[in-house]
C-alpha cells in the first residue's frame, strides 16, 4: 500500500484540480450572467458540482484501481529479487504482458541458475572438506609414524652408537704414541659428528612425542649464560672468534634445562655460520616488564626471503665452510628444536638478520622477583675425580658394558659390570660396602627396569630403596612419555643415550655429590 498512495495521488490530484477549475469557471460565468445570483441558477451550480464532485470520486477509485493492479507485479518483483539476495529461491507467477512476463521469467531463471550454482557449490565444497580432513588425517598419521618410528627405534640406534663413543674415548685415554692418537681423535671426531646429528633427530622426537615437560620456576639468568659460556667459548677461540657473555642480574620465570639448551642451540648456530667478529649474549629488560635475551652474530646473515622458515625442521640456508673441522653441517633440527622447546615454555622467539650483517635471535620471557642466592655445601666432600670410587654398572647390552668397563678403569674406578639383577647382586658382593654409584640402563631384558636392579641392590645392604645411601645414576635410549614419566616419578637423575664421556663423568661427580650432601 505504501507504494500505492504516490501512484494514486498522482492520477487523482490533477483531476482533482481539473473539476475545482471547472466549477470556478463557471461560478464565474454565473455571476456574470446573474449578478442578483437567482435560485434557479444556483441550484443549477450546485447540481453541477456535485456531478463535478461524483467524477472526482470516480476517477480518484479508477486511480487506485489502476495504481494497485499496475504496482502489484513491480512490488513482486522487488520483493523476489531482495529475496534472491539473501540466497533463497522464488518462483514467480508469469502474466501475459510481453514486457512484465519476460522480467517475470528473467527473475525465474535466474532464482533457478542461483540455485543449481549453490547446489554446485555446496557440492564442491563438500567434497574440499571431506579431502581436506583425509589429507589432515594422513598428515597427522605419517607424523605419529614418523615420531613413534625415531621413539621406537632410537633405542636400538643409541646402543651402538653409545658403545662406540665409549670405546674411542678409553682407546684415546690409553694411547700415548702420537701417530695413533692422532688417529684415535679423527675418529672421535667422527663420532662427535655422527653423535651431534642422531642427538638432532632424537631430541626432536622427544619433543614431538611429548616425553619433555618443563619444570617452571625462578631462575638467575647469569647461572645460564655461565654454563653457556663454559660450553663454548674454548670453541669459539679455537676459531679466533670472540662469545662475549654480558653479565645481568636478571631473573625470569621458567625452565632451566630448556632455556639452557635454547641458548646452547642458538649460540652454536651462531658460531658455526660466523667467519669473523664473535658472538654477543645480552640481556635488555622490556617496558612491559618481562626479559629479552638476545644472541648477535656478525655471521652471514639470511635473505628476507629464507627467514620465515628457518624455524622448520629440516631447512638450511647454507652449509659451512667445507672442511673446516668441527663446522660440520646439521640436518637443519637446531632451530626446529628451539622454537618447540620455546612454545613448551610459551616465550615469543623473533628473528632479524641482514645479509652480509648478521642474525640477532631473540626470546622473551617472564621475569621473576631475585630470589636469595642458593647456598651450596663446601666443595671439600666433592671429589676432584672419580677415580676410586666404586661403581657398578648394569646394562644388557654386551658392547656398552664393555666400553663402560674400558672407559671407567681407566679413570681409575673401582667397577663391577652386570648384565641383569641376579649378576648386579653377584658382582657387588665382593665389596664390604654399598658402592658409590650404581649406573644402569632403564630397559633390560626380560621386561626388568633399571629401577629394580637399583632397588634390589638397596635392599641387599638393608637401604631405603626409596632414598638408598649410594648414587644412583640411569642411561637410557627411551623417548617415550610413560617411560620418562615413570623415571621422573622416581627422582633418579637420567642421561639419555649416546652419553659423551665428558657428559658421563660430569653426571657421576654430581650424584656422587648430591647423594653425599643429602640426609641419609
């Protein structure tokens, strides 16, 4: 109707004027004709006004009539096609005018086509996404396979592995003619190389099969650099390169071992692609109160193009220089393995680099109220070297016993070697005390753990198994989740296969250490 009004008013106010001039005129005429104005002349007038004012009534009626029946089809039509908008389909009747039935099948035709594309699309889009979640399903099946396949297998991979660093290792402790020491230390070099790859591949597949959970907490980051700085600076002289480590007294709030080993990722990368200058390791602290550690290298840099994927498994800019010792090239896993051990700690990694300048890599984290530095006991009880302590070592693999058996005499360990419980219980029996330190392999044969030889040797000198009076020390090739949570249930220090002998004496000297200093 509300279109209606405008077309009726239309038609009905110029007849509506037409009969008011009608009537005026001859009004006019009237009065001139009879000025005393007779009553015969004006019921003459009246008349004609009324029949003026029925013709006015009549044609305002017809307007309405003719404004509704031409407006119903445009209003059809205007409502058909706001519906064709909103994506629903009309079907309108088709009249018989040859202008308004071809709109009217226009309007038709085109609602049917909408609906045959929707359909299309609906269709196709259905099929998109039921092969969109095939191939997601496929791509989480092949990277479960893939991470179950490293888990699986890294602990047979480890073993020889394993055995081969420890035999290199007493082979290079014994040898004193210079000819074959050389030849010793390339083949320790070797196996530095081939020990740094599989620790890339098997450290991702811990992290990828969840087997590492950060222990959050508040940590001095100046302790962090200090193991960083330990861990290379001989390295970066060795190459005439400079590591400055800028001292800081801030704290942050997270794991120690992951931000350790982010920092030891991140500044040997740093090292092995810098040719000149050094590596900087620094602290800013934010505005927004939280800590940026930043690592700077006057390196090679990388192309803007190469920077968004730096961070994913497998992909390297360049290699090293070829032939230049211990810049041996990786797989391309040391900042695959940093980012996912920075989103387990939920810290923001960025990245800047200009080619020919340098790459600063930085990680934010939560800073942390200073706590009251740690008081350590005196360093009197700590033994400057294992030799003559007592050690027994239980593994079912006969190579690694071997090797462990090698390398420990030559340190000057009192050692006992056993391939089960019931060998352990043997071995020790000569020996009026408990021993030291007991080291074990978590899987033995049999479906017997590490942890009962440990407890069974406790109870052979009437211990706690829970807190024994010796140190406790398992080696193991495992990566998957329940096994290492079942490890950490039992608060035993672990190494995780292949354990370099540096590694080793460094993890005996501190349970010995820790176990002195603990009540018993």
């Amino acid at each position: 109707m509300a279109v209606l009004r405008p077309l009726a008013l239309r038609l009905v106010l110029p007849m509506g004027l037409v009969v008011l001039l009608l009537f005026g005129l001859l009004a006019y005429e009237a009065c001139l004709d009879d000025p005393a104005g007779s009553p015969e002349r004006s019921a003459a007038l009246w008349r004609i006004a009324g029949f003026l004012f029925a013709g006015l009534l009549l044609v305002a009626a017809s307007g309405l009539l003719v404004a509704h029946r031409a407006a119903r089809p445009i209003v059809e039509l205007t409502e058909a096609i706001e519906r064709l908008g909103r994506g629903e389909q009309v079907r309108l009747d088709v009249d018989e005018g040859p202008l308004l039935g071809r709109l009217q099948r226009g309007v038709n035709d085109a609602s049917q086509a909408l609906a045959r594309s929707r359909n299309r699309m609906e269709s196709a889009l259905g099929r998109t996404m039921v092969e969109l979640a095939d191939k997601n399903a496929r791509l989480e099946a092949a990277s479960q396979s893939r991470a179950r396949f490293l888990a699986a297998a890294s602990h047979d991979l480890r073993q020889p592995l394993y055995a081969l660093t420890l035999f290199s290792s007493a082979l290079r402790a014994s040898e004193s003619d210079p000819a074959k020491l050389a030849q010793v230390m390339r083949i320790e070099e070797c196996v530095a190389s081939l020990d740094h790859l599989f620790s890339e591949l098997l450290d991702l597949s811990r992290l990828e099969t969840g087997a590492v959970h950060p222990a959050i907490g508040d940590i001095r980051v100046d302790d962090v650099f200090d193991d960083v700085s330990r861990n290379f600076r001989m390295l970066a002289e060795s190459r005439g390169l400079r590591l400055v480590v800028r001292k800081t007294d801030a704290w942050v709030r997270t794991d120690r071992t992951m931000l350790t080993r982010i920092l030891n990722n991140l500044v040997s990368n740093a090292l092995r692609y810098t040719d000149a200058g050094g590596v900087l390791l620094g602290v800013r602290h934010q505005a927004s109160g939280e800590v940026r550690i930043d690592v700077w290298d006057s390196g090679r840099g990388i192309a803007p193009e190469h920077q968004p994927k730096v961070f994913e498994e497998f992909y390297q800019v360049a290699s090293p220089t070829p032939g230049d010792g211990e810049r041996q090239r990786g797989l391309g896993l040391g900042l695959a393995t940093v980012r996912k051990l920075g989103d387990l700690l939920g810290c923001r990694i960025t990245l800047g680099s200009r080619p020919g300048r340098g790459t600063c890599i930085s990680l934010t984290l939560p800073a942390a109220a200073p706590d009251a530095p740690a008081r350590h006991p005196p360093d009197a009880d700590l033994p400057l070297d294992v030799s003559g302590l007592r050690v027994l070592v239980v593994d079912d693999e006969p190579s690694i016993l071997e090797g462990l058996r090698a390398l420990l005499a030559e340190w000057g360990c009192d050692i006992r070697a056993a391939s089960d419980e019931a060998g352990a219980l043997t071995a020790i029996a000569g020996w009026i005390e408990p021993p030291d330190l007991v080291i074990s392999d978590l899987r033995l044969r049999e479906g017997r753990s590490g942890v009962d030889v440990l407890r069974a040797v406790a109870r052979h000198h009437g211990q706690d198994p829970a807190a024994p009076g010796f140190a406790r020390l398992l080696v193991t090739g495992e990566t998957r989740s329940d096994r290492i949570g079942e490890i950490a249930a039992h608060r035993i220090p672990v190494l995780f296969k292949p354990v370099s002998p540096q590694k080793l004496r460094e993890a005996m000297l501190a349970a010995v250490f820790a176990n002195r200093a603990a009540p018993h």
